[in-house]
C-alpha cells in the first residue's frame, strides 16, 4: 500500500543543509521558515562523511541536533541517504566503486556522482550506511519519509567499470540463457561479431568508429542500466521499508536510462521531480517558432505525472540558477516564482520544496541561489515565498490529493526512447512532435497527459482517453499494436507519425510494408520514404478540407498508398516529384479512427488536426483565453464534488480573459465574472 504525498496540508518546504552553516545559526533559519509558511525540509543527502568519517565509523551528532530542532520548530525532515556522494576515504581504499567512461578513463572525486551501480563493495558499503541512518532516525517523530540518493542517473547515465561488464553479462546470460539466442537478436552475423563464448560479451566499447556501436546490443545495454540503477535503489528501500515501516520512501528523478515508472511502481511511495524552469533559457532555440519557454516545463510535469498522479517536487528553482561555469540562468522576475510554484501544483504536486534555504557561498553551486542570498537579509524571493506559503496554508487543503483531467495522452515507452537515442532515423523526431503536439495543445487550452505504453499497459488505462496521439513509434510489437487496436475498435482515436512500427523489441526491422506492426489499423501503406533535409528542398502538405492550407512536411516523408476502403485522405503532399500522393490518413475502424501523418508533425499542421478530431477546451462553454495563458484542471475522485481551474499566465504582460459563468478564485477569495484582466505572471484558481 503506497502512502500518499500529503494528506493533511499541502506541504510546502525547502531543501537545507545544516553541515554547511554554523550550528549557531539554524534556529534562526528554522523559525524563518516556519515564518515562510513551510513545513517540511530536506536534508542529508550529501553529508555522508558527516555520517562516516571513516569506515565503520558512524556518528550522528549533527544531524540529530538539526533535525530534533527541525522537529522543535514543527517542520518535518525529509532525510536523503547520502549515496550521491561517497566520501574520499572510500573512493581511495575502494577504486573500484568508482564509475568509468565509454572510452575507459576512470572518473575520480571531486564532482559527485563519482561510482558505479555495480560494484559488489560499493553495494555493500550503501547498505551499513543506510542501515545504520535508518536504525538510527526510522522512528524520530520528525522524519517524515525518505529520499534514496539523488537524482539515480543525472550528470552521467553510462556505466563502464569493470564490475558494469560483469553485471551486463550476467544479465545477458538471464534474458537470453544460450549466446546463440543472444548472437541472434544482436544480430551478431553481421560484421562477423558472432560470440562463441561468454568471456567476449561486453557492454559497448570504442569501436573503429567513434560510438557506433552494434544497436541492438546499445539498445539491451539501456535495459540493463535502468535494471540495474533499480537494482541499486532496491537495497536502500528495502532497508528503509524494513527499518523505518511509519515513514515513506521518494526519491527525485526523471534521468534517462531509467524505468522510473518501475522504479515507483516496486520501490517507492511516489516519485518526486526537481523543476527548473529557467533550463528553457539554456536550451533557447531562437529559430524555434512559438517558443513555450517555462511553460514547457509543463511538458516534463505531464511525464512525471504519469509516472504518479501526485508527486512531490523536491526541488523547485528559486533564483537564478547556475554553477561556477554553466547555467547561467536569469533570475526569476518578480512573480514567476510563483507562476512555477502553481505551474507544478496545477500538473499534480502536493508538496513542494524549493531549492534551496540560502545560496551556498562555497563549492560548485554558488551561483545556483535560493532563496537567502549570502548575506541573509530579507529579499524579493523570501517574500514572494512567504506570500506562496500564506495562500497555500489556506486553499492548499483544496487541492491535495485532486487529479489532473485530460482527454488525449500523449504515449511514450522506453523501448523507443532508449533505441531513438542511438538511432538518428526517428529517435529525435519524437522529442520534435511531442514538443509541437503539446505547443498546439497548450495554446488551444486543451490539457493533455503523457502516458507511456508498458507491458502491464490495459486497455483501461487507454480508454481513458479519446485521443492518443504516439508520434513516431518505430519499435512497436504485435502484441502492443493489437492492444492499441483494441482502444481504437473500441471508439478512440489514435494518431501515428512517420517511422512507426517497422522494428521489432530487439530493433531488428520487420520484413513486412510499413507500418510494419501498425500496418492493418492503419489501412495504408509507405510507398516510400525520405529523409527531407540536406540537398532535399522542404515540402509542405496541403489539407483536404481546404487545399489552401499548406504546412511543412517536417523532416521526413512517409509517401502514403491507401490500401484500405476505409481509409479517407486528410492531406497531400504538395510539393516534390510525390505531389498529390497522400501525406495524412484517417481510417475509421470499429467504433474509432486511425490517422497516419507521413512526417515529422509541428504545431500548424496539429491546429489542422484537432477539429477533425474533436478536441476542443474542456472550458470552451464558460471562458475565453488567449494563448499565453495555460489551463489545467484538477478533480478530487468524486467529480461532481466539483473541479478547480489553474489559470497561468506566462506572459509578463498581463491578459485579458473572459468568464462566461462567474467562479471563484481561490487564491484571492473573489468571484469573478465576464471580463477579468489576470496580471503578468498572474494566476488563477477557480472554483
Ligand atoms: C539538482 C540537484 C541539486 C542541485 C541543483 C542545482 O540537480 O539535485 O543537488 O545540484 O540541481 O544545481
């Protein structure tokens, strides 16, 4: 039985780290933050050679004086188990903990992050540790719960020490028992990379050409990383759950190569996301038309979500943010602190941490500020916080435990991303489409959820929805595309790209017409296909309900041949030697609809869609929004009890909105009706 996010209040907080200031000053922070409307804090997950000097050695002085003064104070710890950063002693007694490079450079101490998931003694070491933390606070009535290392596959996601080999062999040897099986679905025959004896099976290694290694077995070293990331996490919560059953157990994601749904499905209570939205700033397209900016962040929220309908956010950006030679991002402006706050409140958190209590003045992270700045005196972002903490104290209970509402998912899967990584003939197309679908989306007030399609998938979990839109799946097996035909005959609409269902779950291509798996619900064919980009010119489509209507064929093109009765042509291509051949399709089937778009999709050709697919504002009866503003709906179980409406403007501008029915804003107390101007930053929670 997994324990919920917050149940009394909504928990608002900050993360700390005692070690780092003189003791002399904790009780006045602490009663700040208690000043602030917080109520919980994070601490200890870096501390460990506060907790162990030196092997075997453990003391808790510090820490049980910061937290039982926490306590004193009413705030809540939240404990991290230190395994992000093993101490010096360790990496020098003990060399092979630490992680090794693809190209085999070992990487020492002095960042973090610096070990492997592997080692049999770093796995032993985490677990003394971890068992002695929680021998030693699982019953302090001030902990409330617990998070397992930080951020399991930030900073580095590839592991190559010699124990990463071993582990990857052994994991072999159980998914596929004989190396024929294996040499089989490498596909070995070719390049003769044929293995005859276990000994000369490893993860991938430099090969004559920079990183280009076999796909298939780049494909399986994905699958074994994110086993064995939850391998490694599995000995702490075992521990946590063993040792402290009243308190519970998160751990901050979301990190490639890594099943975080099944880490939270076997390991944890729910699933916490550190939110910076101002990383939009550093990875700023500025060819990028319609650009979401922070409010994209909405997109990875949506993925968390789907992860755990109500999750915690341990950290939350409250500065500027940066290290001493990356990141430099702009300070939030006034308000957009708590634009964010709400934004992650709107997408399903129910507790919140910012991040951090003060700037560090020494170390990596100077830059990267929190609330304090150096000097400790009041400033904008303290208020700002104290003025997020009022409102929550009061509607907070209103929220908690509410659940967002959408009626089209976008779907992802691992498979897919992990191959797509490697795989330069579709993987970035999905980040493209999805980005561009969710654009269209947002800007149409039509909230959406991410879903990813898993082997546990049903078809309840898909009927959900009415829409499913799964741009670009390359790797997609029978079994898969039957149960998506399942929620199609069923009466839902479903929505492909180009480059779907031609390779099977080892990567290996069907030798079948594409869509390969997808081919039957689609009712058509890929007469052929191309990259579009290079000497090739870009193409564009023209739309069936009005030919006037040209988008970019983006990317790639998928030339399309009906093959099925059923099939209606929604758009051509409209330029190249394939002109007037079919570039969209929809198939009705069942009680539903298959559409297949042949490129890569964007926003113009999406606004082409949703009409046809009869999507339109869950709000559209009552309220009028310009584009700048997000909606987001969250509903308690029992709907009829009501819903309440986030209304978010990203703009600094402020926006004109109209209410057709009066509702209350939470926030302020107000009715509200027809014309209402929502500030720059602004926001709404309406009843
Ligand atoms: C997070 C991390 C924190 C801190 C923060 C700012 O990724 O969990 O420890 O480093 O970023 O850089």
């Amino acid at each position: 039985m997994k324990r919920p996010v917050a149940t009394e209040q909504f928990e608002l907080g900050v993360c700390y780290y005692p070690e780092h200031w003189p003791e002399a000053m904790w009780a006045d922070d602490y009663r700040r933050m208690v000043e602030t409307g917080f109520t919980v804090v994070r601490m200890g997950e870096f501390a460990w050679s506060v907790f162990e000097p030196e092997e075997g050695k453990f003391q808790f002085g510090l820490f049980d004086r910061a937290v039982d003064l926490a306590h004193s104070y009413g705030l809540k710890v939240i404990m991290g188990t230190p395994t992000a950063t093993p101490p010096a002693w360790l990496t020098e007694q003990y060399p092979e903990v630490l992680n090794v490079t693809y190209e085999g450079v070992t990487l020492q101490h002095g960042m973090r992050r610096h070990y492997n998931y592997s080692s049999p003694k770093y796995r032993e070491l985490c677990a003394a540790i971890v068992t002695k933390l929680a021998e030693h606070y699982g019953n302090h009535p001030g902990i409330a719960g617990w998070q397992i290392d930080n951020e399991l596959n930030c900073e580095v996601n590839e592991f190559y020490s010699e124990s990463d080999h071993l582990a990857f062999r052994e994991w072999l040897q159980h998914k596929y028992e004989t190396l024929d099986k294996l040499n089989e679905a490498w596909g070995t025959v070719f390049w003769n990379q044929t293995f005859t004896r276990w000994s000369q099976v490893h993860l991938t290694r430099p090969t004559p050409s920079p990183k280009q290694p076999n796909p298939h077995q780049a494909l399986d070293e994905k699958r074994f990383i994110s086993y064995n990331t939850i391998s490694f996490a599995k000995i702490q919560a075992d521990i946590l759950r063993e040792l402290a059953p009243g308190q519970w157990v998160t751990t901050n994601g979301l990190f490639g190569h890594l099943d975080s749904h099944e880490l939270n499905e076997e390991l944890l209570d729910f699933f916490s996301y550190d939110s910076y939205p101002q990383f939009s700033s550093i990875y700023f397209d500025p060819a990028e038309e319609n650009p979401l900016r922070d409010r994209g962040w909405s997109l990875s929220l949506s993925a968390v979500r789907s992860i755990s309908s109500n999750f915690c956010i341990m950290e939350q950006q409250s500065g500027p943010g940066g290290w001493v030679n990356r990141m430099d991002m702009p300070s939030p402006k006034p308000g957009q602190m708590r634009l964010w706050t709400y934004q992650s409140i709107a997408h399903g958190a129910d507790m919140l941490l910012y991040f951090r209590w003060r700037t560090a003045t020494m170390g990596n992270e100077i830059y990267w500020h929190g609330l304090n700045d150096y000097h400790n005196q009041p400033n904008r972002r303290v208020k700002e916080a104290a003025q997020i903490g009022k409102e929550l104290a009061q509607i907070g209970k209103s929220i908690i435990g509410s659940v967002t509402q959408a009626s089209i998912a976008i779907l992802r899967d691992y498979d897919n991303e992990w191959d797509g990584e490697y795989d330069n003939w579709y993987g970035p197309f999905m980040w493209q489409s999805n980005k561009e679908w969710f654009k269209a989306l947002q800007h149409k007030h039509i909230p959406s959820d991410v879903l990813y399609m898993r082997s546990s998938t049903t078809l309840e979990e898909l009927s959900r929805y009415e829409v499913l839109v799964y741009t670009h799946p390359a790797i997609m097996s029978d079994e898969t595309a039957a149960l998506l035909d399942q929620y199609v005959q069923q009466g839902g609409k479903l929505v492909f790209g180009c480059r779907t269902g031609y390779k099977d779950t080892r990567g290996q291509c069907y030798m079948r017409p594409f869509p390969g798996a997808a081919q039957e619900m689609t009712g058509i064919t890929v007469e052929e296909f191309t990259m579009v980009k290079g000497t090739r010119q870009p193409t564009s489509i023209s739309w069936s309900h009005d030919a006037d209507i040209l988008t970019g064929a983006d990317a790639f093109n998928d030339i399309l041949h009906v093959e099925a009765d059923t099939v209606e042509v929604m758009g051509s291509y409209a330029s190249d030697y394939y002109a007037g051949k079919p570039a969209v399709t929809r198939n009705k089937r069942g009680q539903g609809e298959v559409w297949y778009y042949g490129a890569v999709f964007n926003e113009q050709a999406v606004l082409q869609m949703l009409p046809a697919l009869g999507l339109d504002s869950p709000a559209a009866d009552w309220l009028e929004l310009p584009p700048q503003v997000e909606l987001q709906i969250r509903a308690g179980a029992d709907k009829s009890a009501g819903s309440l409406t986030f209304l978010l403007n990203y703009s600094e501008e402020p926006a004109e909105l109209l209410l057709k029915q009066p509702r209350t804003d939470l926030l302020s107390g107000q009715t509200l009706s027809g014309a209402v101007t929502l500030q720059g930053f602004g926001v709404l929670v309406l009843q």
